[in-house]
C-alpha cells in the first residue's frame, strides 16, 4: 500500500473519531407491522436511538492518529 494512502485512511479514521465525540447519539426508525389480515396492513413507526460514550470517539481520534504518525515514520 502506499504510505499517501495509509495517511487518508488515518485521516479518515480521525475525523471520524471527531464526529463520534461531538454527537453521541444516532436516531433511526423502523417500520413494524402491528396487523398483518390480507389487504389490510397496518404498521407504525417504531423509535430506535443508537447511543455511545464520547470516550469511544475519543479512541477512535486517538486510533487514526496512531496510523497517521506510523504511515509519517521513515524506516
């Protein structure tokens, strides 16, 4: 692999690490079906909330800046 690539991975790898530690929590819906009778369907929106400690954004800052000073480093 080149060493230019390793460092956008690293780089990558940082900003999203950025992202984890700012917002902590990932909103999504599913769809659940409640009466299922032939035609008839109904279904609502079920609430779902993805939640993560700022100290796993953190490691993860801490990950890709591992692999971008390794990526820097002369043999």
């Amino acid at each position: 692999m080149n060493k230019g690539n390793i460092k956008k991975g690293g780089l990558i790898i940082l900003l999203i690490g950025v992202v984890m530690t700012i917002f902590t929590t990932f909103s999504f819906f599913t769809k659940e079906n409640v009466i299922d009778m032939g035609d008839i369907q109904i279904t609502r929106n079920q609430h779902h909330n993805l939640e993560w400690s700022p100290f796993i954004g953190l490691a993860v800052m801490g990950l890709g800046g591992i692999v971008i000073i390794l990526a820097t480093r002369k043999k």
